[in-house]
C-alpha cells in the first residue's frame, strides 16, 4: 500500500510563489506517473499537472499554469515537487497528489482526469490573496 503525504501548502500574495511536495511511502507500479489536483470550494476536482517519474522527467501542465507551474521528481526521495510562482487568486485551492501507473498521466483535450490514480494524498492548502 502506498501512502503519499503533501507539504509546503501556505498563504501567499497575488504575484508569490510557493513550492509543495509529495513523498511517497514506496515505489511500484503505481507511481509511475504523480500528478497534482487541486479542489476549491463547491468547485470540481481539476488536474494541473503530472510527470512520469521513471520517464526523465517528462511532465505534463494544464493550460492555465503552463509556464507558471513546475512539478519535478527526485526519485532517490521519492518526492515530486510542484513550484507555482506567479500566483493568482484562482489558484487558491487544497491540492493533493495523487499516484498511479503510467497510463494515468494523460490529458483530454486540456483536462486531467482523476479517474486513472490508485493513491491519494490528504491535501495541503494553498492560499492566495490579493
């Protein structure tokens, strides 16, 4: 069983940046891709992006925090990162990381879905006030 615990959630002004990260308990088949979803108040769930942790790195982004956002992964720590700078007041939202095999890392169109991911963080809040 894998276990994925986030950090590094905060508040931050409009413009800030702030990084968070997901360490997972262990490696297997269903880590091989991690993504970041983010669920604000009486909003959906909605991906933002996903890496293949065995793949060099290769990443996907959503549109709206393409070149804003990074997720990279250190595989000796088993923990990807999500460095957001350029913060904007929609980007307020609890994130979670979520874990699953390499098919899961996949858009539709611009959307990430949740559907393929076996694990799931608890969440880390982040904050963004104007």
């Amino acid at each position: 069983q894998v276990q994925l615990a986030e950090s590094g959630g905060g508040s931050v002004q409009a413009g800030g940046s702030l990084r968070i990260s997901c360490t997972a308990s262990l490696y297997t088949r269903s880590t091989k891709c991690v993504g970041w979803f983010r669920q604000a108040p009486g909003e959906e769930r909605e991906g933002v992006a996903m890496i293949w942790t065995g793949d060099g790195g290769k990443a996907l982004y959503v549109n709206s925090v393409k070149d804003r956002f990074t997720i990279s992964v250190e595989n000796a720590n088993k923990t990807v990162f999500l460095q957001m700078n350029s913060l904007k007041r929609e980007d307020t939202a609890m994130y979670y990381c979520a874990a699953g095999p390499e098919r899961a890392c996949m858009k539709v169109g611009d959307r990430m879905l949740p559907d393929g991911f076996d694990y799931w963080g608890q969440g880390t809040q982040v904050t963004v006030s104007s």
